[in-house]
C-alpha cells in the first residue's frame, strides 16, 4: 500500500472563501531505516506473524462468519453469571453496606438486630475473622501489581461515600437488604478533600498513614496525598521551547483566543494549553455478580463476571490464604466489561459470606452502586505546549497530567502514564519530548482501567491543540498533522519515554494512517463543505489521529490448546476472554485459516482456571494480537500432525503436503484426503495411533499501535451555542482485518463511549462527596435517538508480529470524538473548547468571551 509523501512544503492555508480546502499532498512513502538492528528484529518478527497471504488464498479470516455466540444471546439462552442460580437450591443473596461518609473511621456497628432476623445467614464487618485483613490491590494486572495494595475486602478507614464496611447474606436480595438497614454504623468522621491540587498541599486530610499501603511505585508521597509521580523526557524540552520563544519574541497565546496569529502578527511558535476532563461511567450492561461456592473436593470455585480470571484466582489464593490449586474461577458468558470487570471488585466478599454463611451465595451489585461505588474513567486536569521552528516544524511537546485517582490507587498510575505515552507517539519525529505527571488521592470513588486506559484523555489534548496550532500557523490541520505524523519505519520512543532504557522502543512496521485520513476525509466531505442558509448557522468538519497500542509490551502471556476428533472436527480450549466483543469467533476463525478448515468445524471453549490454559485476561486491547497468536500457534502445532497422518495416507512425504478445505492434499498428484480420514487414521490406525493435538503460547516486548482518523461534522448556532452532530467517521488500520463485521461493531460501540464521553456523560458529588448521579437517567448517555450517523472505514496493512497481520481494535476508535469535535466546533464558529463534557452553554459562553 503507497502512502503520501511527506509533505514538507506544506499544504493550503485553511479553507478559502467559498468554503473548500487545499488537497492533501501524495506521493511514495518515506523509505524505511536499514540499521541493522531494526532489520534484525524485523526479520523476527515476520516469523511471529506468518507471511502475507492475499486476500483470494484467505479461507477463514477477513471474513463476516457469524458471532459465536450471537443467536443465544438474541434468544436469550447465552447464560450470565447470575442465570447459574438455578444450580444451587440453598444459594444465598448478599448484599454490601457502604460508607455513608466521605473520610473518616467505622468505630463500632452494631449488627445484633440484624442477626436475629428471619433468613439472615451471616453479617460481616472488618473485625470478623472471615474476613481477610490484608492489604490488597484490586487491579487485575501482572503478578506483582504495579498499583499499590492500598485496600482491605471490608473497610475500617473509609476513604469515600460507598466504600464497603460490612456484607450480609441471607434467604433472598430483599431480606439482606432490610438486614442492611438494621444495622447501626458509628464513625469518627475526619475532613476530606476533593480536589487534587487542593490534596497536595500542606495541611491537606491525609488519607493513607504509613501502615495503610505497600506502594513501589516511583514518586509515592502519602504525606502529601501522591500515589506517583512520574516524569520522562528526550532531548531538551526547555531548551528548545525558550529557544522557540526568544525567536519570536515571545509569541505565546491562550487557546482561548481565536486568533490566527500572535498578536504582534507573528506565527505562534510556543503555544500553551489547559485541559479538563470528567468521570465517565462504564455503564456495563451487565452490573457485577459473582455466585461462590465449595465444590465436592473442598475447593473455592467462584462464577464470576470478570476480564480476568487468573489475576483473580491468584489474588483471592492470596487473601484467604490457600494455594492457587484450591481456587478455581469459570467466567461464563459477560455482560461487557470495558474495564470495570478487570478489577477483583466483589469477589472477596461474595466468598467471605459464603464461608459466613457455609451455602453458596450469589452478590449482584445494584445499577446505583455501578454509578456511583465500583469504578469509572479516571478524572483528570492536563497541560500541553508545543514549540515549532520558523518553518513550522515541531521541535518540542510538554505534557503534564494531574490525575484524580480518587480513594484507592488501582491503575492510578498505570492509566496517568498512558496519557502521554499512546497520545504524543502520533508524532515519533519531534526531538524534544517530556511527559510528567502526578496520580492524587482524594475522597472521592476510585478511578481505574476503562477502554482506552488514559488514551482519550491524551488524544483530546495533544490532538485539539494540534489543530489551534495548525490554525494559528495558517496550515489546514490535517496537512499539518500528516507533516509531522507517525510513518511506517518511523521508531518511537516516545511510548517509552518513562521507560530506563530503550527495550521498548518499537519500530512501526505497519501504518496505514494516512489512508485512513484520505478515506475519512473524503467520507465527511473535508474538501467540499457547504454552509447552511441561515446565517446563524455554521457548518464545520473537525478531524482527529489516533493510535492505541496491542496489548502491553513485556507483560502478556495468552496460551491455547487444540485437539483434533475422529471425525477431523476440532475443540479448541483458550485462556483469552470473551467480554461480548466476538473473541470466541475470531479463536475459531485463526485456528481455521491455520488449519485449513471452516470456522464451524472448530468448538472453543474458554475462561475457566481449571480447564483452560493461561491467560493474562481481557484488556489492553490484547487478545486478538496475544491471545489470537497463541491460537494460531497451537493450530500449526497439530497441523503438523496432520500433515504427518495425511501423508500416511496419502503416500507422500509431509513437507509436500498443504491443507485447505478440510482436506490434506498434495499439490504434485493433485490427490487429496479429508480431515475426517485423517482424524479416523490417527485414534484407531492399525500400527501406531495418537490424539492429535496442538499447544501454543504467546508472550512479546511488541505492542505495535493500531492508527485511526476520526471525523465528526457539525453545524453550531452561534446564538445559542447549539450543536447539531451531522455525522461521525472513523477511518481503522487495525492491520488484516479477521471478522470485518466484529470490527465494524467495535469501531461504532467504541464511538458511541467516546461521543458520550464527549457531550454528556460524567458523575456528580454533591459538597460532602454524596454521589448524586446514581443511574442511566440522570447520567446522560446519548440514546439511539441521539445518535448521529456513523460510516467506519478499514484500512488493511500487514502487522508482521500480529496472528495473519492483525493489531487491535477494540480500545482505538474511544479517543476520537472529544478532539474532533472540539476541532468542529473550532472549524465552525472559530472558539476552542478545552473541558468535557462540551455542552451548548459552553459554546455560547466562549462566543460571548467568557472563561
């Protein structure tokens, strides 16, 4: 695939009079770098990802076959965690009683009422011996976690209004419920704070004292409310912005002014932004439930909803104090996660109360207790420059993030580091890079993994203050961006920046994000832009970048197991989770292309520890690229069975043989026989017989970014500052594309999160911290009738290191509607909006030159 050229001249300067734009400069693509290293780890890389095949030779992949496990889910068969009750004639209900305060310590509760009450089976508070004391992380991460053990399964010192203080389990939901409201909670209530800046100063409530976390992570400073600080930096970022200044004359302008130019006429070579950001709920479809049990080997099992059932199992083997044998965890069909359900939330309760209880006992959080008590995307304030030379080249990039990380540190850190390092990697070539940041308790609920884990937040600033710089240039934002952007050769090390050394800095070895810019473009109608009748009306076409990542370089590991039947059927079993994006069916679609049969002739099962193989779990866009590649290396591992069989049969050596079509065939005779006969041959041949079968794992320091282009149109009244979305586009080099209609579903469910992100969701707390949005009505998110039109565009390129050149696309298409619209909305009536949720009343108040 050609890419434009580099267009070092530039392009036109904006739109002209009658509304259109200049073209997008093209030409050959950049040559790529020859260092004998890079082509060293290239070479190995291609043998990771299997040669490129083209699209006619393709049986099984880039094909729309149909989800797994659509139809049960329609009809309503697919069976959710809460759906295994009918399993368990004696199962309890549990229910959580939840800090009524923001700050303070539970002193005493009096559970006696409670206990005495018909059906009630067990009351649990922090002093109960069942119940673990031990510091604990929630985050379902790599073994050790790099979040803090900052928590306890029951809370003495509570640190937000809904922090868990005592469980009850009793005949049914209603009956725990009223037990709840028996009991008596007494507290010693301390101040609390809510603002980040306001926690770090001297003086502010300290929430954690010495004894109350393990934290290892850089830039730790309880005394002052800091779970991290972190800072990382290529060249000399001051240098060159001072340098940038004192050749301009200082020519430093807000974002807030609409000009064009500095105001002493000059380009703007230093800019300086300011950036806001909200909560944002994961509205998971399915709220948190898990049922736990004792099995007939005295075994903790637990059926839960989770992205991640061996971080789980390893976690609650930890806490109660058994080993990992003892623990067994099944995830059965998932209501969606986004994040949320990559957190041990409720398991360590829902077992406490069984052990309590001794029945099984089934915990299902309520709707209002997902708003406002388990997790959300991480609030956050951000500051951004930028220094360009007299060319308009970039010479150097800025960013600070301050994150609200809320009561607990689970993936404080981790999601801040993201902020910079998956956003300003969209332009590997600027010299001057530094990227720091501060993760900050405060008395609010915990922020923690949510799809796109610290991206959109980055993307909104890097990729809104791009396009004000490109227009105070006087360049068209999308010729400036595609100046400086990421290319295929390029190597970056700004997703490293925080890193000691350069292991993982990484080659781009496939990008197509120009393609998707000139496909979107033109989707939108960039360069043909009409304008309403009314003059009050104006029509404007924003455009943002984006970039993700493939899993999380150095720390995955997915591993499968395939085995062949009599009757040359497959039963694949595989660690890597489904949470409702189509996983199962793309396991099937790799083990078929590498097989050589249908999709349908492979059953996989997945996701529970004591069948299925290991698997990190569900998230960072991982399981495709590591998971799917561990797939694909099981299936070639009883391909090579099948091929000895086949030859068996066939009278031919192995090497010559090739499948396809559920059959072995050798391409000199041209004679051929089924996997049926094979699978016969192989469990009841005369003088040897063997189960076929194949293993795979997969474990990588690559994480090769998947690049998108989002656009959005909108037409602004600037007299009352309402917007009307006339479309969304997103353009998607995911690499080779596996199920094209998954994908599609992907990129329009990612753009649905990532549009409420941008006009309407986010969490409300009243002054004492009471959470006030606590469900679907009052938080906002845009109904069906709300929706704008979407058009998704894939762009194949070929990932070498990802299963037949795909990368990731479930977490790439959540960054692009806040940037874009604010980039609209900028195109349209000429202000800039820097703080989401974008609302009319801040159109109109930026129109009238308010803050």
């Amino acid at each position: 695939m050609s890419e434009p050229e580099h267009p070092e001249e530039g392009g036109e300067n904006g739109r002209g009079p009658d509304g259109t734009r200049g073209a997008t400069p093209s030409g050959p693509s950049a040559a790529r770098g020859e260092a004998a290293e890079r082509a060293e780890r290239a070479e190995g890389a291609e043998d990771a990802g299997g040669t490129p095949s083209a699209p006619a030779d393709r049986e099984a992949i880039t094909e729309d076959v149909e989800k797994y496990d659509a139809r049960k889910i329609v009809t309503g068969e697919a069976r959710y965690t809460a759906d295994f009750r009918d399993r368990f004639p004696e199962l309890a209900a549990g229910t959580i009683v939840r800090s009524e305060i923001a700050h303070g310590v539970v002193t005493d509760i009096d559970t006696e009422a409670a206990e005495a009450m018909d059906g009630v089976h067990a009351v649990l508070t922090p002093w109960d011996d069942l119940v673990p004391g031990k510091l604990y992380s929630s985050s379902g991460q790599s073994y050790p976690e790099p979040s803090p053990w900052d928590m306890r399964v029951l809370r003495e010192h509570v640190r937000f209004v809904g922090d868990p203080i005592a469980a009850i389990a009793a005949t049914d939901r209603e009956t725990a419920d009223r037990a709840a409201r028996q009991l008596e909670v007494e507290y010693d209530e301390r101040e609390a704070v809510f603002d980040p800046t306001e926690a770090m100063e001297a003086g502010a409530p300290r929430l954690f004292a010495d004894d109350e976390v393990e934290n290892t992570q850089v830039g730790a400073d309880y005394a002052r409310n800091v779970e991290s600080y972190f800072a990382g930096e290529l060249g000399d970022v001051d240098a060159a912005i001072e340098g940038a200044s004192t050749e301009a004359g200082d020519a430093s302008t807000e974002a807030g002014d609409a000009s064009t130019e500095a105001d002493d006429g000059s380009h703007p070579t230093v800019l300086e932004t300011e950036w806001e950001t909200p909560y944002q709920s994961h509205c998971v479809p399915e709220p948190h439930t898990t049922i736990a049990y004792t099995d007939e080997d005295d075994r903790y099992s637990l059926i839960t909803a989770t992205q991640v059932p061996n971080h789980t199992r390893r976690q609650l083997a930890r806490l109660f104090e058994v080993p990992i044998r003892d623990v067994r965890v099944h995830k059965p069909r998932v209501g969606a996660g986004f994040g949320s359900k990559q957190e041990m939330v409720i398991e360590p309760i829902t077992l406490a109360l069984h052990l309590a209880a001794g029945v099984p006992v089934k915990l299902e959080v309520t709707r209002q207790e997902e708003f406002s008590a388990i997790r959300s995307r991480h609030p956050m304030e951000l500051w951004f420059r930028t220094a360009v030379d007299e060319s308009g080249d970039l010479t150097a990039m800025d960013l600070y993030t301050l994150e609200n990380t809320g009561a607990y540190g689970t993936h404080g850190m981790t999601v801040a580091s993201n902020v910079g390092t998956k956003a300003m990697p969209l332009y590997p070539r600027v010299p001057n890079v530094r990227f720091e940041g501060h993760a900050v308790h405060t008395n609010l609920p915990m922020g923690a993994a949510m799809r796109g884990y610290g991206a959109p937040q980055g993307t909104f600033v890097v990729e809104a203050h791009m396009d004000e710089l490109a227009r105070r240039l006087g360049e068209d934002p999308t010729d400036f961006k595609l100046r400086h952007a990421v290319r295929e050769g390029d190597v970056d090390r700004t997703s490293a920046i925080l890193k000691d050394d350069d292991r993982f800095a990484r080659e781009i070895r496939s990008c197509g994000i120009r393609e998707c810019v000139e496909r979107g473009r033109a989707a939108i109608g960039y360069d043909d832009l009409d304008q309403p009748d009314a003059d009050h009306l104006h029509r404007g076409v924003g455009m943002a970048l984006c970039a993700q990542g493939s899993g999380v370089a150095g720390k995955e590991l997915g591993a499968a197991r395939l085995r062949m039947n009599e009757d040359g059927s497959f039963y694949l079993q595989v660690g890597g989770v489904d949470v409702g994006s189509g996983n199962d069916t793309m396991f099937t679609q790799v083990a078929a292309e590498e097989l050589g049969c249908a999709p349908a002739d492979v059953v996989v099962k997945s996701s529970d520890t004591d069948f299925t193989p290991f698997d990190y779990g569900a998230y960072a866009s991982s399981t495709t690229y590591i998971s799917g590649q561990a797939v694909r290396k099981a299936a070639a591992d009883a391909k090579e069975r099948v091929l000895y069989w086949g030859g068996k049969l066939l009278d031919a050596p192995a090497d010559r043989l090739e499948t396809g079509g559920g059959e072995v065939r050798d391409p000199e005779t041209g004679e051929a026989v089924t996997f049926e006969a094979v699978g016969y041959e192989a469990t009841y041949g005369d003088d040897e017989r063997e189960q076929i079968m194949g293993e795979g794992h997969h474990a990588t320091d690559e994480s090769p970014p998947p690049f998108g282009a989002q656009f959005v149109r909108v037409v602004v009244d600037e007299e009352t500052g309402e917007y009307d979305i006339e479309k969304l586009v997103f353009a998607a080099d995911c690499g080779v594309v596996i199920n094209p209609s998954l994908v599609e579903g992907q990129i329009e469910g990612a753009q649905h999160m990532s549009l409420e992100y941008a006009t309407s969701g986010t969490l409300e707390f009243d002054d004492e911290g009471t959470p006030q949005t606590i469900g679907f009505r009052g938080y906002g998110m845009p109904r069906t009738t709300d929706h704008p039109p979407m058009e998704t565009i894939t762009v194949e390129t070929h990932e070498p290191t990802g299963p037949f050149g795909a990368k990731s696309i479930g977490e790439l298409p959540t960054n692009g509607v806040p940037p874009a619209l604010s980039n609209a909305i900028r195109d349209a009536v000429g202000v800039r909006l820097t703080r989401l949720p974008m609302t009319a009343d801040d159109v109109r108040e930026a129109l009238e030159g308010g803050d």
